[in-house]
C-alpha cells in the first residue's frame, strides 16, 4: 500500500469516528452496532501498513487519537448516566410508595424523582 493511499485510508477512519461520535451524541446504539464492522476493517489496514508514515499521516494518526478518546468519554458518560437511572428506577421499585390502588386513590405519601434532589 503506498503512502498516499494509507493516508486516504486514515482520512476515512477520521470521517468514520465523527460519525461514531454523532451517533453516540445521539444515543443511536444500533447504528452504532452497524458501525462496528466497519471499525474492525480498519484495524487491518493499521497494522499490514509498513510503509514511511508522512507527516499528514501523523496529523491523522492524531486526530484519529483524539476521536477514539472522545469517544471513549462520550461512551462512559452515556454509561454513567444509564447506570444513575437504572439506581433512580430500582430505588423507586424498592419503595413502592405513591402507587394508585384499585379506586385510583394515591396510597402513600412519599414522593419519588429521577432528579436526585440531595445535593
């Protein structure tokens, strides 16, 4: 593989984490899953590339870093916040307080949020 096609290759990983990124952004896991093959194809062609590595290759390998580390904070972040809501629903199943009985009457007079308002 020459040198300007392995930076051509690079320019498309770059485009095609930004994408990635717009997708968690979203919170699109199924786009994201159709991603992944498409990610692992690239992986090969990092490392079957033994050529020179030119200065515009070492800006993309950067940048390529700095998405994938992007990425990776954006998908903790999703995780942290899936994990507080699952807590906040879970809490809430364990004190069922405040559900309607047969006569639609409110039994109980605890109030429960998602917010957690103890701050």
């Amino acid at each position: 593989m020459q040198t300007k096609e392995f930076e051509r290759k690079l320019g498309n990983f770059v485009k095609l984490l930004k994408k990635e990124r717009g997708y968690l952004i979203k919170d699109d896991g199924e786009s994201l899953t159709n991603l992944l093959p498409e990610k692992e194809s690239f992986v090969k062609i990092l490392e079957e590339y033994h050529g020179d590595v030119s200065e515009k290759a070492r800006e993309l390998i950067t940048a390529i870093k700095t998405q994938q580390e992007e990425n990776l904070l954006l998908t903790r972040q999703a995780i942290g916040y899936q994990d507080m809501l699952m807590g906040a629903i879970k809490k809430n199943l364990d004190n069922p307080a405040g559900t309607y009985s047969k006569n639609a009457q409110v039994r109980g007079g605890v109030h429960n949020n998602f917010i957690d308002e103890e701050v």
